[in-house]
C-alpha cells in the first residue's frame, strides 16, 4: 500500500471508524485526515454504538479512545479484535500499564493524543497494512513502566477490571456468577482471565483458580 499523503482518489483511500465520546474531536479527525486518503466510513460515541457500525461498514481500521465517557474502551478492543477488525487506540493516556491493557485486549497500535498529527497518520496507515505500532510517547510510557513495575507482586499489575474478576475468583466464584455480578458476558470474563494468566504467569484457569485460593489479594 502507497504512503496515505499520495492519495488522491478515495477508492484507494484507507477507510477507518472513529469511537470517540466527543462529536468535535471525531469531526476534526476527519477533516485532518481526508487530505491524507484517509477516510472516515463510521463514527461512534459509545461501546454500544460501535460495533454495529464497524460491522457494517466494514473499516480497514477501527481508531478507538480508551476513555468513553463512563465505559471502558478496553471491553472494545477486545470485540474488535475477535471480530478480526484492527484497531489503533488514540488516547490521551501516557500510562505504561493501560497501554500494555490495550495491546492484551487486541489493539494492534497505540498513539497518544499529544503527538503530532503526522504519526497518526502514520499509524493508521501501519495498522492498515497489519503492522504493529507504538508513537514515540507511548514507547516511553512502555520503557518506564517495564523498569519502574513492581516485581515481587504480580498482582498489582492487574487493571481495575482485572482485580475485580480476581476478587471474584478468590470467593470461588463461577465465571458465570462473575459474568452476572459484573454485569458483562462471559465471554469477557474468559478475557479478562486469559490476561490475568498472562500477567500472573500461569496456564488455564485451573490454575489461575488455585493461584487465587491461596494468594488472598489487598486491592484498595
């Protein structure tokens, strides 16, 4: 695929879906990108909003923020990532542990929102071709984050999602009683335990359940 700057005809554009919370944001990415033969096919404001649309435009790329007012956009990720539709997070977020969430939620890049529109546009066109990509603020987010990490307990590693489902399973509880008291469907709870296992170092939930029965966790 040609450098997306080069475009001039919009068959050969590169066709992405924003989800963004705030209408002045998604419409000023648009007329960013569009000079660049990157167009915008869907917008979104919401989790809920999103993933029809996305399945029904079809995007090359699924631009996600991780902030969407008082939903997650980590939850997203992990739809569009089992629904084989690439997504790149365009956050504010400079934190070494949400960019790592992202990417074990199935982003496939990662650029904040304090880069210079250039690198976005470089991302995207990235992320469309199938590659990774991590801005320059968010490597050294990822850089700090790996040396500064706390190493003799695994567990504060986990997301706030994460700790939640933990909590759950040290009560034995079911991963559908965990589903129902989330409030979210088991299939994310299967997610969520798949990166607990990552993080923790364990393989399969038979022994991540063990591993929580007898380390007792201290999350405030």
């Amino acid at each position: 695929m040609s450098d997306p700057k080069t475009k001039s005809s919009s068959s050969f554009a590169i066709r992405i879906a924003i989800v963004d919370d705030h209408p002045a944001v998604r419409e000023g990415l648009a007329l960013l990108l569009h000079p660049k033969g990157i167009v915008v096919c869907a917008e979104a404001g919401s989790c809920e909003e999103a993933l029809p649309a996305v399945l029904r435009e079809k995007p090359d790329v699924v631009l996600v923020d991780l902030s969407l007012g008082s939903e997650d956009g980590t939850a997203l990720l992990e739809k569009l990532h089992n629904n084989h539709f690439p997504s790149l997070v365009y956050s504010m977020y400079e934190d070494g542990r949400k960019i790592t969430d992202a990417f074990l939620a199935g982003a496939q890049g990662y650029v904040t929102k304090r880069e210079v529109h250039g690198v976005l546009v470089h991302a995207i066109a990235e992320v469309a071709q199938g590659r990774r990509y991590v801005s320059p603020r968010a490597a050294v987010a990822l850089a700090e984050y790996a040396v500064s990490r706390p190493k003799d307990n695994p567990l504060t590693e986990l997301s706030v999602q994460e700790q939640q489902v933990y909590r759950l399973l040290e009560q034995g509880k079911s991963t559908r009683s965990i589903a129902e008291a989330m409030g979210i469907s088991v299939r994310t709870v299967e997610s969520y335990c798949e990166r607990i296992c990552v993080k923790l170092d364990l393989e399969g939930m038979r022994a991540l359940r063990i591993f929580a029965e007898s380390h007792h966790s201290e999350f405030r």
